[in-house]
C-alpha cells in the first residue's frame, strides 16, 4: 500500500456516518404538497447509493485532497452535480466555472449490481452471489491540458487524462467497502483500460484474464500501449490468426474474502497460465498502416 493510499484510508476512518450523511434544507425538496402526491422524482431519495448525502460527498471530496489536487493543476470555482432521482444509476458530474461539456472535470455513473461466479474449475464460490458497485462511466479529464508524443490521445478520449485515476480508484474503493459490499465492477470499454485497471482488477471469468495476458505478452513487447488500444480499436489485431473483437466482460477488485481467496488461488491462477497458451495474438499489418495514414490529422497513433 502506497503512502498516498493510506493516508486516503486515514481520513477515511476519520469520516463519520453523520458527516457524509448530512442532509442540507436545500438537499430536502420534500413539502407539505408532497404528501398527496407520488411522482417518481418526488420519490427519489437524495441520499447517493442510499447512504451518501451531497454534503457529505461534498465534504469528504475537500477532506481526500480531490479538490486541492485540481487546484493544483490550475483548477477552482467548482460546481458539483449530483443525480440521484433514478435508484438504480446514479450519477456524479464535477465541472470548473460552469457548467458546460467543456469545464468538465469529471463524471461517474454508477449502480449497485449482483453479480454470480461460474468459474470453469471448481471451487468453494461456485454459483455464489455478490453484491458490488458497478462503475457504468468514469470520466476524468483535464481539458486545458493538450496531447503529446508522450502521451498521445487514447480510444475514448476527448482531453488527457488528469493523472488522478489512482486516486479516484481508492476513493471508489473505500465507498465499497463503507457500503459493505463484495467489490467494485467494472467492464473496461478499451484495451488500454483493461490493462491500466489490471493492477487492481481481475477478470471475473479467468478466460478473459488469459486473453489480457496473451494480449500483454505478444503486443507489448514491441508496441506502446496507446498503439495496442488504437489497433483494437480499429480493428487491426488478429486473435489466433483470425479478426478480433474486444469483448465486453466484468472485472471486479474483491474485497469479499471469498473473492480475494479465488483470484489469489493456485487453479484460477493456472487456468490464466494455461489459458493464455492457448491464444496468439498479431497486428494485420496491411490494414493497420493504411488506418494509421488515414487517421494520421488525428494524433491517435
């Protein structure tokens, strides 16, 4: 654990129900006309995943050093939105100044959601249902920052990246484990994603955890990261000789015993090693310089 995580997990202890469950006058839309109605927007509740207040949010986002990190990189004046009107995804969007598509700085979407392992092997969680916090969006940008050699645009991005993703990430851990539950999902929507996360994430199906392996040990070795996710995203790689598609699938970081116990264990482990064997993967060469000239006013490659 770094020293930036655990002074995150100090503060947090510090962090009191009542602090990040304060609710505001203007927090409350509740009134005396409300009483003989029932709209689904006068039913919501103002309370994030059920438990954080937007005082409380609020609060704890100054106490993590979010905010003074931003201020840091030339940023103030911040606006934060919070949606809780739908039960089942929620939302949180921070801009600078205004609030336009152009002063975000950050946005996240996210649902409570079941989820249940079938590992192909057996094992004591087989069958077994966990709750966990699925991430649907996770957006941090910096939109006064511009792209370079060094850091090129990746698939998805409008402005570089913040450089606060490991940051984020322990605070969304910490929530999971405040809300008591099994994990935090995610379904990384590029390759880039998947790798970066891999640290901290694991592929639900180990099939998959075999694919980034492969993928990792045949790409990377000659080619960036921001080349690798550019020829997955356009269409570029071939798996086992053949096109290949990336694949929607569900990582988690466990903190459930159970799940800790299956990632760490000698057959999910070997399933992985052997797996991976299995598949071989390749640039199509042709097609992948004739996307790379025709994107090339692009800076994507």
């Amino acid at each position: 654990m770094s020293k930036r995580t655990r002074k995150l997990h100090k503060i947090a202890r510090r962090l009191t129900t009542h602090q990040l469950r304060r609710l505001r006058e203007k927090d409350v839309s509740f009134g005396f006309d409300d009483l003989f109605t029932s709209t689904p927007q006068q039913c919501a509740s103002p309370y994030f995943l059920g438990y954080y207040s937007p005082a409380g949010i609020e609060y704890a986002l100054e106490k993590y050093g979010l905010y003074e990190e931003l201020r840091r990189r030339g940023y103030d004046d911040f606006k934060l939105i919070i949606n809780t009107e739908d039960p089942y995804k929620q939302r949180i969007a921070l801009y600078f100044e205004k609030k336009q598509p152009d002063h975000l700085l950050g946005e996240l979407v996210v649902k409570r959601k079941h989820v249940t392992v079938y590992p192909p092997f057996p094992t004591r969680i087989h069958g077994r249902t966990f709750e966990g916090i699925a991430v649907e969006w996770l957006c941090m940008q910096n939109p006064k920052g511009a792209f370079t050699s060094e850091k090129p645009r990746l698939p998805g991005q409008k402005y570089p990246g913040l450089g606060m993703g490991v940051m984020v990430m322990e605070m969304l851990i910490i929530m999971c484990g405040r809300l008591r539950t099994a994990g935090l999902l995610n379904i990384p929507e590029h390759f880039h994603n998947a790798q970066m996360y891999s640290s901290h994430f694991f592929y639900l199906d180990p099939l998959y955890e075999a694919k980034r392996v492969a993928m990792e040990r045949d790409l990377l070795f000659g080619l960036t990261l921001s080349q690798v996710s550019w020829a997955v995203e356009l269409d570029c790689v071939l798996e086992n000789g053949k096109p290949f598609k990336w694949h929607n699938a569900e990582q988690i970081i466990p903190l459930d015993r159970g799940l800790k116990d299956y990632f760490k264990s000698k057959a999910y482990k070997q399933y992985v090693k052997e797996t991976a064997k299995e598949f071989s993967y390749s640039l199509d060469e042709d097609k992948w310089s004739r996307k790379r000239d025709a994107e090339k006013d692009d800076n994507i490659c």
